[in-house]
C-alpha cells in the first residue's frame, strides 16, 4: 500500500513502483478501495528494495470550513438510514473497556447535550495531543486505547487508535489513515525531517463527509497530509507487508526512508534529496 490516494485535495500526477530483485505485480483495490500492488518473486535473494515515487498536488487549506449538515451539527445526533448501514464496522469498537477507563475519559469531554459536534471532536483530539506524551518506537504493533491512556505516552499510530475509539464510542464512524506527512517547514511532530510515514483518523459527519483529524500534531484538516490507504484497523493499512523464509538471523537490517522534494519553493530546494528515517515505524 504506497500508491497516494486521489482526493479533492490531493491531485495524484504520477505514481512509479520499482522492486529490486524483479517481481511479477499485479495491482487490485481492497474493500477500502485502497490501491494494492501484490509482488511475486521468481527465487531466492539475499535483499529488497522497494521504491515508490509519486507526484502529487495538495491543495488543502490551512484553515478549512466544513459545511456540516444542520441534522448532525450538534451532538449526539443519529445519522441517517443509508449512512448507518454503509458506515458498519466504522461506528463500532474495537477493543474491550471492561472497566470504562476509556469511556470516562471521553465523557470527560462531553461538556453537554446537545454540544457543538465538530468543537467536541476538535476538542477529543486536542486531548489526545496534551495528555499523551509523543514518543516514536520501533516496537511491532499498536497499542490498545487503555494502554496508552495507562501509559501516557505512544506513537502516531497508537494516537490514531485512541481516537478512532473515542469516536466510535460515541457512535461516530471513523477510520485509521496510514500515509505521509509532508512536512517542509520542520515544524510537526512525528516527523524527522521533510516528509515521513504517519498516521491519522478520519470521522465521518454528514455534510462535510470524512474530516482529517491528526491528534499527533492537533491539526483538523488535510494540510501536510498525504493519504495512501484506510481501513477499519490499524493492522489493515500496513504500507508494507509479506513473508519470506530463510535460517535464524536470516533478516538482518530494516530500514524506511522518504525523501520529499517541493517545486512550489525556492529553485534550490529542488535539487535537494534529503533522506529521512521511519518516523512512526510499525504501520
């Protein structure tokens, strides 16, 4: 899963995938409608190599306005017949809160009934970025909502967990982006450089549709981000995935690297190719 997602604000104007030793790749799109490129190898190798180059316009405001429709612009509100069927799994938890840890923390929130939906959501996500301390791992796996409210600290990735949860908690439907966060300015967290791997949420209201909400950097919007797939867990927007067999030991060395070069700055800047490792590592 590499190839960007075309959005209203993301224009895709190419997409190459190269693969070193050379594989048969055959391409579908999943449930999600997630763009899928399967590779099959002839034999045996010693390495991989992956290369994926897009060239993409984004076009997203700094400040965007949703046009929420009157029916869900406060909150709680149900959403209608069609809607609720088709958003399904997106509207239901996905972990256990035997003891409501997590519910209490997002009751905590909910400052009335009726409030404004969208501050509400604003205001969940805020949450997420000054309670939980950001820490990039390169530990496997995602952790559980609970845990990273116990913990107090966590990842992109768990970030995006917490509040896919939240929402869906509250009978929202929401999904967990996996992507790029296009950052030219040094200044978002999740991020060591120009542009990194990176996750986020998407909630669905009606009006405005699926809304970007990146806890990680308590930005709402689609500003620096990159979309490449979604899905329902966060186990099913791996960008990379597969097996391979050999002896103990037999993996050696890991490594992810994203290069970002801008053509709407300085002419210097487009001779620049600035390398920078897996920031959110795990996705």
């Amino acid at each position: 899963m590499l190839r960007p997602r075309e959005t209203r604000e993301l224009r895709l104007f190419s997409h190459d995938l190269s693969i070193t030793p050379t594989a048969a790749v055959t391409w579908a799109h999943d449930v999600a409608g997630n763009a899928i490129a399967t590779a099959i190898f002839d034999g045996p190798t010693d390495h991989l190599v992956i290369e994926s180059r897009a060239s993409v316009e984004l076009t997203a405001p700094v400040w965007p306005v949703f046009a929420i429709a009157a029916s869900a612009a406060q909150y709680p509100f149900v959403y209608a017949a069609d809607e609720w069927t088709d958003l399904g799994a997106l509207t239901v938890p996905q972990y256990d809160d035997v003891d409501g840890r997590l519910a209490r923390w997002i009751e905590g929130f909910v400052m009335a009934r009726p409030t404004d939906t969208l501050s509400l959501l604003k205001d969940i996500s805020n949450g997420v970025f000054t309670q939980i301390s950001y820490q990039s791992r390169d530990d496997e796996g995602t952790q559980s909502p609970n845990e990273t409210l116990e913990r107090g600290w966590g990842s992109c990735r768990d970030f995006a967990v917490l509040l896919a949860e939240a929402a869906r908690k509250l009978a929202l439907g929401a999904r967990i982006v996996s992507g790029y966060l296009s950052n030219q300015e040094d200044s978002l967290i999740g991020s060591a450089g120009t542009g990194s791997t990176h996750a986020w949420v998407e909630i669905y209201l009606p009006g405005a549709g699926w809304i970007a909400f990146d806890p990680t950097n308590r930005s709402v919007g689609s500003q620096n981000l990159v979309p490449v797939a979604v899905g329902r867990d966060i186990h099913q927007v791996v960008p990379v995935s597969g097996s391979f067999s050999g002896g103990r030991g037999a993996l050696s060395d890991l490594s992810v690297e994203v290069s970002v070069r801008t053509r709407n700055h300085e002419i210097a800047k487009l001779s620049e190719d600035r390398t920078n490792p897996l920031a959110c590592p795990g996705l």
